[in-house]
C-alpha cells in the first residue's frame, strides 16, 4: 500500500481496478528485478570471458574476446552497466594499474554511443557496422594513450606520441578483428534468433 498524493494506491499483481476511492494498480516485480539480473549476466559473461582469455586480453596486441559483448546496448540498453561492472571486475587484472579506472570509463563511453545509434531502430548491416564502430574507435585512443604513458611514463610530445600511435593502431586492430568478426555477424543473427524474443522480454 502507497500513499501518495493523498489517496491510497494499492499494488496488485493480479489485475488493473479503480474502486471508489481506492487505485488498484498492476505492478510487475519482476520487471526490473529480471533486467537487473540480466545485466549481472553480462558482467559476469564479460569478466570471465577477459580473465580466461587472459593471454590475449591485456597489453598493447590484444583481442579481448568480451568485447564482442558490447553489441548487447545496440537492442538491450541495461546491458551497458554490465558491461561497465564487468570491464571493472577483469580490469583488476590488468597489467596497468589505472586500466581498472580507464578501461571502464572508455568501455563506457563507447557502448553508450552504440545504445544511441540502436535507439533509432535496427537498420540494415551498415547501421550494426557503424555500432560496431565505437568501441574500437574510442579504445583505440583512450586505451591506446594509457599503454603509451605506461611505456613512455610521461607525456613528452615526442615519445608519447609515437608510443601512443602505435598502441593505438595496434589496439584498435584488435577491436576490430573481435567486433567485426564477431560482434557484427552476432548483430546480424541475434535478432532471428529465439533468445533475441525472450530477451526481450526483459
């Protein structure tokens, strides 16, 4: 029972009624609950995935396999905090001590342009091509600056910015190969598929 704006609400998950004086309302539970539950899958898909493939998920030559994951906000934006939650879980890992501040914050920036580009509908494969873009786009020069500092340990123009280059093509390659070798064909099948439909229901 709920009071607001002087008038009783009464929760029932049964059935929507009005009786005099009384709103009876119908609320799902289960709603957010499920979508909450949903996007601890994520995380934790995206952590053990990272930490599994460890050998190839730190350092400047990586193909973190997880990214892969970041299509998830292109159809379900409560995936995006998973991705955020497990990016900080296997970034304690990491052989770069801020990467468990900064790896997030860019996996962060980078799944949510691609849950605003899914906001305006599916499209056709050069829409889910150009959300596959942003992570590698945005790790490519955020990731790719923190392992140029760590190998220059400053930001002397010269240095750094040959380190930063090359950590960042190579970086970027990397997000490359994983998005578009499988972030994008995951895109293309996903919605055909059966778990797309009971996904959705979240």
């Amino acid at each position: 029972m709920i009071y607001t704006d002087n008038r009783i609400v009464v929760v029932s998950l049964r059935k929507n009624q009005i009786l005099s004086g009384v709103t009876v309302i119908r609320y799902k539970y289960n709603i957010s609950t499920r979508r909450i539950a949903f996007a601890g899958v994520v995380a934790a898909l995206y952590a053990t995935l990272t930490i599994t493939l460890s050998f190839i998920g730190y350092g400047p030559i990586q193909f973190r396999v997880a990214e892969a994951l970041c299509i998830l906000p292109f159809y379900f934006p409560i995936t995006t905090w998973g991705l955020f939650i497990g990016c900080i879980i296997a970034n304690v890992f990491s052989p770069y001590p801020l990467d468990i501040f900064v790896g997030p914050v860019a996996s962060l920036i980078a799944v949510l342009i691609t849950m605003q580009i899914g906001k305006s509908g599916p499209g056709g494969v050069w829409k889910k091509a150009l959300a596959c873009l942003p992570p590698v786009v945005v790790n490519a020069v955020i990731i790719g600056a923190l392992i140029a500092y760590y190998m220059t340990e400053s930001f002397e123009a010269g240095a750094f910015t040959a380190a930063f280059i090359l950590n960042g093509l190579q970086v970027g390659l990397g997000q490359a190969v994983v998005m578009f070798a499988l972030g994008l064909p995951a895109m293309i099948y996903l919605p055909k598929s059966r778990v797309y439909t009971k996904l959705s229901e979240y």
